[in-house]
C-alpha cells in the first residue's frame, strides 16, 4: 500500500519498507510556506544545513547552529502533516563525542517535534550512529560528497572516481548501515559505485548527484524552481523558473503603487461602496 494512502505522517518504517518496492521522493525545506507546498507529494522533507547558503546566503554549511536548525525544523513540523520530517545535524554538534551528539540531537527533536536527525561522515562515525539509534532517535546518514567537510576533501568534489575511494564509500555506507541508520544519503558519488552501494545495503539508498538505481532521491528545493540562482549544480534540474514569476509580481507591485493605482478603493476599509 502507497504511504500516500494513509491519513497519518509517513514513518521512518514506511520509508525504510519502500526499499525494492518502490522509489522514494524527498526535498528539502527550511520554512513554513515551502513546507505547505512540499508536503502532500514528498515521502520525506530534510531540514538541510544548506540553509546556511540557501537561507541565510552564507558560504557554506559550516557555521550554521543546532538551535538554529531545530527552529526552522519546527516551522516545517507545525506547517506539515503527511511528510516525515527530518532535521540535518549541523557541523560541530556530533563530532565531538556520540554523547555530545545525542544531547544535541534529542534537544532538536524535543524542540522541532522532527522524526529523525541526519549525519555526515564515515565509518568513523558509525558508533555515533549506533548510540543515537540505541537510545531512541532515528539516523539518516550521509556518505560520500559530504558538504561539511570541503575543508578536507578540498572543495565540493565528486567522490568515489578511484578504487580505492569506492571501496571506502562502500565500507562507509555499510558501517552506517550495521550501526542502525534507517537510510544512507550518497551525494556527489561515481554512478557505478552508487549502484553498487544501493545492491549491497539492505536499508534505501537516497541519491544527490549518484544514480538513477538509488531507492530514493533529494535536492535542494531552490535548485528545482529556480531559485538559487543563475547556475544549479550538475546533479539538480529545474523543473520550473518560479523566479520569473516572482520577479514579474513585484514589478506589477511597484509600478502600480507608483503609478498610484495600489491601492484601490478595493484594498481599503471604511469604504461605503
């Protein structure tokens, strides 16, 4: 039965179920009209730290905070009902010890009401993974390109293009994947190592600039409508220009309210008609 059936918020079993059953939609949001708008058709939507650049037009992820990132995730829980909802765990609020992590993740999820949080990292990070999951709060890794650590890969590089890289993707996505996380993000990935990683787990491989054969996709939701600017990465398409549209009502706004024909007598109270 499509989750898209049931009249309650999609579950992190349901999405693991669709596994081999059939594809999974996700996309991110950072804001309650987005989230409105997103909802009805999406499996899951990921608060993304790309609200760093997205939102707050920084950079890179690096210096978003957790309180920052649990206030967006409950704008997008408290404008949403059938989507799950999950929430990125911003850099410097796990890596320090799996203790730290599952204080700032249980403080996120008690303050956004989101259903599970998302990690970046290796196999380094799988025991941070499995203590989360031990005590009560659902992982989505994420492997691969990983955009919290472009000081160490040198930039935004895809991943995966030499032997050795590929096998340990694969390690990484498997040790995640041992540890209880309930899906694996490969972003900027080889697609024939995509492929492989998605034969080999057992959990949904949710591909961004991986493969076709992954079990899901997601992208930035700005990057789809054309909102982020003149250039998109490789891996996004942009299925509408809505910044046209935009663009085009607030030129209508100014020149009628310079033209003084915003307001009308239409838009104003008191007015005996």
């Amino acid at each position: 039965m499509s989750v898209h059936s049931q009249t309650t918020r999609v579950s992190i079993p349901q999405i693991m179920h669709c596994k081999g059953e059939r594809k999974i939609a996700a996309l991110t949001s950072y804001t309650a009209p987005f989230a409105r708008l997103l909802d009805e058709s999406l499996d899951f939507i990921l608060v993304g730290d790309s609200t760093a650049m997205v939102g707050y037009g920084l950079p890179n992820t690096l210096s978003i905070t957790a309180d920052q990132m649990a206030a967006h995730a409950g704008a997008v829980v408290r404008s949403t009902s059938h989507a799950c909802v999950l929430v990125d765990m911003p850099f410097g609020s796990y890596q320090e010890s799996p203790a730290r992590a599952f204080v700032n993740a249980a403080r996120m999820l008690a303050i956004s009401g989101a259903d599970g949080v998302k990690l970046e990292g290796g196999e380094a990070l799988a025991a941070t993974t499995r203590f989360l999951v031990d005590r009560g709060v659902p992982v989505l890794a994420h492997v691969g390109l990983m955009p919290q650590y472009k000081n160490t890969m040198g930039g935004f590089k895809a991943q995966g293009m030499t032997d050795e890289s590929a096998e340990r993707i694969l390690q990484d996505a498997l040790a995640h994947e041992q540890a209880g996380a309930f899906a694996v993000v490969l972003e900027g990935i080889a697609e024939p190592l995509a492929r492989r990683v998605t034969k080999s787990l057992q959990i949904p491989t949710i591909g961004i600039g991986a493969s076709p054969d992954c079990d899901g996709q997601i992208l930035v939701t700005e990057d789809i409508l054309g909102l982020s600017g003149p250039r998109i990465p490789k891996f996004a398409k942009q299925f509408a220009d809505v910044g046209a549209v935009i663009r085009g009502a607030v030129e209508q706004y100014a020149a009628e309210v310079r033209a003084g024909t915003f307001p009308s007598l239409d838009q104003c109270f008191g007015v005996k008609k």
